[in-house]
C-alpha cells in the first residue's frame, strides 16, 4: 500500500517518522536531565542544611538536650535531627516529635561518611521524603546530623515536565508533519507542471516544451534534461516524417513510368519493337525500385543502430582490386582509367561486403559525375585506415558539400538519371557501423576525394 502512495504522502510518512524518534529522544534526555537537576539541587540544599545544622551545634557546643527546647527549625517540607553515635536524639524539628530517622546500620554508616537515603513516609510525615546523614565532631563529642526534605516537589514537578511532553509532543510532530507535507508539495508542484505539460504535448505539437522552474536545483536539471530529449525526439521525428516524404517521392517517380510503360505495352497496335523497348523501360525501372528499396533497408537499419557488419580481419589490397574489377568495363567504356595505390601489408577488421558496396557508391559517383582518371587508394592513418575514391572532375559544389552525407541529398536533383541521392548517405552509415566516419575535400588541381576512416584494431 505504502508504495502505491504519492510521493509527497511517502516523504511526509517518512518525516513523521524521524520526527517522532527525534522528539521521542530529546524528550527523554529533557525529562532524564531535569530529573537529574532537580536531584542535584536538592542535594545540594541538603549539604547546605547539614552545614548549618553543624554549624549551629558547634555554636552551642554539647549543651544540646532532649529536655532543651529544639534550637532547630524548619519549614514543613524540611526537618533535621542531631543524634549521638548510639542513636540517641538530641534535638530535632517538632514535627518529628523525638523519632530516630535511621536504623542501626543507617547509623554505623553515617558515623563512617555522609549518607543519602529516599524513605517513604516518616513519622510526623505523610510524605516521600530524602535524608542525608553526615558525622559530625562537637568538642569531644561524636555526633551525627540528619537533614532531610519532602521529595513530592521533585515528583510533582518531573510529572509536570512529563504531562507537558507528552502533550506538547504530539502537537508539535502535527504541525512539523503539516510543514513537511506543504513543503513536499510545493517542491513537487513543478514535477506535476512538467506531468501536466507532458500528457499535452503530442505528435502534432512536438515543438513544445516542457515548463522548467527557475530554482536550478534537482527538478529543474530533470526538467532541463527532459526537454533536451524531447528536442532529440522532436528532431528525429523530424527526420523521420522527411525520410517518408522523400522515400515517397522517389518511388513515385520510377512507380508512374512503370505505370506508363505496361498501359503503353497493353496498348493495341504496338509493334514487337515498341512492346520490347518498353518492357526494357519497365525492367530498367523495376530495377531502380529494388535498389532504392534496398537504400532505404540500409538506411532504416542504420538508424536503429542495427546495420549487420561481420568483421573479419580482411586484406585492404584485395577490397579495392574486388572494387576495381567491378567496375573495370564501364570505366573503360568512358575512357576513364581506373587505378589502385594500397600501402603495402595494410588489413583492418571489416565488413568486406559492406566496405565494398560504399566504395562502389563512391566509384559509382565519381564515374558519374567526375571527370579524369578514378583513383582508388588506402593508407594509415593516425591509427586508422583511410580509403580514398579520388577523380578529376569539377569536385563538389559548395552548397552541397556540407550536405553531400544526406539522405536524398543530390547535387543534380532535376535530373531523373541523377539517383536517390542515398548512395553517399549508405557510406556514411557503413562507416559509422564500423565505428569511422566519412569526409570529403575538394582537391586544389580540381576533382574530389571522399574517403572512409575506418578503425585499424576492434573496437
């Protein structure tokens, strides 16, 4: 029950927790060193009667007597007795009419030192009361006076303490546990601000953030992180609802031509050639459906940080000889060279079928759109190994460059033949599957570099 509860109702139960021990506990040392005080000032007042009781006695040397009248006097509360070694009372408050306040072991004690002793009610006294007995040397007499007091004061007073803690107690544990629940309340009134906010904010208002207090304290770092997600969220959904419109777009495109080329293929009155031609333009197009549906698995794994790469420790050398030969006839359909530089022993533990297929994109481009001989070249790097696809032609654009890792991000976009524009976006997310990056440059003597930095060791 008590974790189904709210949390200022748990904090507030833990308050009155500690409170009630804590108040429990200094009740208890008050009462205990109260007790104590009032113990040591009647004590003392006892020693200080005993001294003027003694200093009375020596006064009047040994002329006191049972038959004198009692030179001792005392209030009701106090009395005092002076008796011999053998017990004999030689004088005495009236209201003890003559009656011997120790017993014969009380009285060897006391002879020894001075005594404290908590009787009940004494003769002449209907009331608790305390006696210190002392020894006492009057000329050649030994002598032993005995002061005492009523200890109902004392009692009175330690239940009066009592009575006010235990009322006081409870009264004061109230209103602390009031205090502790307005207090947890108002410091959780932000979290249920931000509570409130949060249940508002939706899909169709990503844009909104959540209200964040100006204290700079626990609750306004939460709330601070909470809107940093938020924003992240904001963003990716952002990306996301791009990603669709673009993926959409661009399987419209080849979707109508396809459309075209069977309703024109169905056609009647087409001749053998016009019905191949078009079959080859409704191939040609189903082939760049696939390939874009493929782009896109790449992309989408990519974004869940689930892009499969089984590494193996691979020679470098083989990886670009493997790109080279696949794309050795078209180069040389365009006159364009195709060359391979690897530095000598170079392996790196990679994905071969994935590194291949963004150096592939990277020829791909450059054959595109780049003019001159392609150079396919790997070195090492500050701990890294770099693969570069370099060629000659008019590089990149600068308002395309910072963007050129993009999905959908096309230097031509009017252009049909131009592509998806995912090819340089799937090297960027095999090489951050790799745990590398991705970078281009534009050369000084004109043409690009793009390469891989891809790590050297396991990571």
């Amino acid at each position: 029950m008590l974790s189904r509860a709210s949390i200022r109702l748990r904090v507030t139960l833990a308050f009155i927790a500690v409170m009630a021990v804590v108040l429990g506990a200094i009740g208890i040392f008050v009462y205990l060193r109260f007790a104590a005080e009032l113990d040591n000032a009647t004590n003392n007042g006892l020693r200080s009667r005993a001294a003027d009781v003694a200093t009375l006695v020596k006064e009047v040397d040994s002329g006191l007597s049972v038959g004198r009248q009692s030179r001792l006097a005392g209030q009701a509360e106090n009395f005092a007795e002076i008796l011999d070694v053998r017990g004999k009372v030689l004088d005495a408050t009236g209201q003890l009419r003559g009656r011997v306040l120790l017993s014969a072991p009380e009285l060897r004690q006391a002879a020894r030192g001075s005594i404290l002793l908590d009787r009940g009610a004494l003769p002449g006294l209907h009331r608790e009361s305390r006696l210190l007995a002392t020894p006492l040397r009057a000329g050649e007499r030994r002598l032993i006076v005995v002061v005492g007091t009523s200890t109902v004061p004392l009692t009175e007073s330690r239940a009066d303490l009592l009575q006010l803690l235990l009322l006081g107690g409870p009264i004061a544990l109230l209103f602390a546990s009031l205090a502790a629940y307005g207090v947890a309340a108002a410091a959780l009134r932000p979290v249920e601000a931000m509570r409130a906010r949060a249940a508002e904010i939706s899909t169709a208002g990503p844009e909104q953030r959540l209200p964040v207090p100006r204290t700079g304290d626990e609750v306004a770092r939460l709330g601070e992180t909470l809107n940093a997600m938020l924003q992240r969220l904001g963003d990716a959904l952002a990306r996301e609802r791009r990603f669709v419109a673009d993926a959409s777009h661009e399987l419209r495109t080849p979707l109508a031509i396809l459309k075209t080329e069977l309703e024109l293929a169905l056609a009647r009155g087409r001749s053998r050639e016009e019905l191949q031609a078009a079959l080859a333009s409704a191939a040609e197009e189903t082939d760049r459906l696939t390939q874009l549906a493929e782009d896109l698995l790449v992309i989408a794994q990519s974004d869940q940080g689930k892009l499969p790469v089984a590494l193996d420790l691979t020679d470098i050398a083989e990886v670009l000889q493997g790109v080279s030969s696949r794309f050795a006839q078209r180069a040389a359909d365009r006159g364009r060279p195709l060359d391979v530089t690897v530095e000598s022993g170079l392996r790196a533990p990679i994905d071969r079928l994935r590194v291949e297929q963004a150096l592939g994109n990277l020829v791909d481009n450059a054959l595109r759109y780049g003019d001159g001989p392609v150079m396919l070249s790997a070195n090492r790097a500050n701990g890294f190994i770099e693969l570069h696809v370099l060629d000659r032609g008019p590089g990149f654009a600068e308002d395309f460059a910072g963007r050129a890792f993009e999905r959908f991000s096309r230097a031509d976009a009017s252009h049909r033949k131009a592509g998806a524009g995912l090819g340089m976006a799937i090297v960027d997310s095999i090489a951050r599957a790799h745990h590398g990056d991705t970078r281009l440059v534009n050369r000084r003597n004109g043409g690009a570099d793009v390469w891989l930095v891809l790590p050297s060791t396991l990571i």
